[in-house]
C-alpha cells in the first residue's frame, strides 16, 4: 500500500506565519508539522510516500526532506498549480499510486493513534473506501458522520451542521482504492470552486460501501494557532510519557 500526504493550501488560519512559510513545515513538538504524517506512515509499513504540495513551496519540502533518507522513506512529490479543494489535489496521485489500494493523509491531522489496525482492516475490505471518524466535543465545527454501526457504515456527512446530530467528525485520513479517481472526475466544483472530499465520499455512501474506523487517542486539526501550540503540547506530553 502506498501514501499520499496532501500538504498544499494557504494556511489563511494561521496568517501571518503562513505568509513566509508553508503551514505544514512549522514546528509541532521536536519536528517540523510534515514529520508527523510520514512517521505515522513509515510506522504502518507504508515507506514509498507522495507529498502533494503548492508550486511555490516545494523546494522548502525538498530542502527539509530530500527525498526521504533520513527518515527511511522514498518521498516522491507532485504539484497542485492551484487551490482547486482536496478532492483535486487527490486526483493528482493517481499515476503514483496506480491500481494500488492507498491512505491519504491531510498533513494538517495531528493524532495519537497507530495506523497500524485501520489500515490492516482496510486491506481485507472487499470494496469501498474506508475513514476515519473522531467523538468531537463541538460538531458544528466540522464534516459530521452519521453511522450504521450494525452495518460499520457511514450513512451521510453533513459539513458543519447547524444542529448535529452526531458527534463524529470526519478526520483527514481516507483510505481508497483506485476506484476513488472515477468519483473525483465526476464531482462539479462547490459554490467556492473547489473540488470537496465531503462529495467524493457521498459517492461511496450512495453505494453504501464507505466504512469507518474510529480514533480512540487525541486528535487535532493543528490549522489555527491555537490548534497548532496544543498539538505540540499533546505531542510533548506524550513524548514525555513514553
């Protein structure tokens, strides 16, 4: 199984940082943002790696990364030319990861979890994709997942509802198979002319085949600043308990 990190987007939730570096390259913890993902990956198995970034910070990801020795991977890299949504950026790693089954992971998404056993019941799923979900707190900030759970299947994703109903979010980490590409070409682009994950995913739910896992340790989307010091102080606490 390949890797996919999406680490492109403007960081507007963290100006005015992001206005001279890529959010995914500021520090969580010990290490730069991108670290995390590829340790996550590398953990799981997972070493041949595709980072999916803007034009105009690649070669602050190469400098860092090269192409991944120093952390036993094999990075590969891909441009998005625009801020067409996640959903396009996907569509860009098609060629990369072929027929293969592969994890995506938003390279903003700091967790406890191991991949390990998600990744493992995602290898014996027969068809469909497959996410990950997280019990949130405060649900309207978020895309919120309903589920079968005799059925272990996500039944509909509202983004940021006014009055949820559930109180699981999904987080940035999808698994797919090669499948996914035939959905991304059909998806319009949204009011704000992006190309939505959220509507890939209702793709799989129409045919009532997308499947959830979820995270049980801390979960943190680290796109705000104060997102961002709590996930260094998780990640610290954590370092400091092993």
């Amino acid at each position: 199984m390949k890797g996919v990190i999406l680490a492109g987007g403007t960081g507007t939730r963290l100006r005015p940082l992001t206005h001279i570096i890529n959010k995914h390259l500021l520090p969580v913890g010990p290490y730069p943002m991108i670290y995390w993902p590829i340790l996550k990956l590398k953990e799981a198995g997972i070493d041949d790696i595709l980072i999916i970034t803007n034009k105009g910070d690649l070669s602050s990801f190469i400098n860092l990364l090269g192409l991944g020795e120093e952390l036993g991977v094999n990075l590969n890299y891909k441009l998005q030319q625009r801020a067409g949504g996640i959903a396009e950026a996907l569509g860009l790693a098609k060629p990369f990861v072929k027929e293969e089954k592969f994890i995506v992971l938003l390279g903003d998404n700091i967790f406890q979890d191991s991949l390990v056993p998600f990744i493992t019941s995602f290898e014996s799923q027969t068809e469909g994709a497959r996410v990950l979900i997280k019990h949130v707190s405060d649900p309207k900030r978020y895309g919120i997942a309903m589920i079968d759970e005799k059925k272990h299947v996500i039944t509909s994703i509202i983004e940021k509802p006014e009055n949820p109903l559930s109180n699981y979010c999904v987080t940035g980490v999808y698994m797919y198979s090669s499948e996914v590409f035939q959905y991304i070409d059909m998806v319009e682009p949204s009011d704000r002319g992006e190309l939505e994950i959220t509507d890939v995913n209702n793709y799989f739910i129409r045919n009532n085949s997308l499947q959830y896992d979820v995270l049980t340790g801390w979960w943190i989307d680290a796109g705000t600043p104060q997102s961002l010091y709590q996930s260094s102080e998780l990640v610290y606490r954590d370092l400091l308990t092993d």
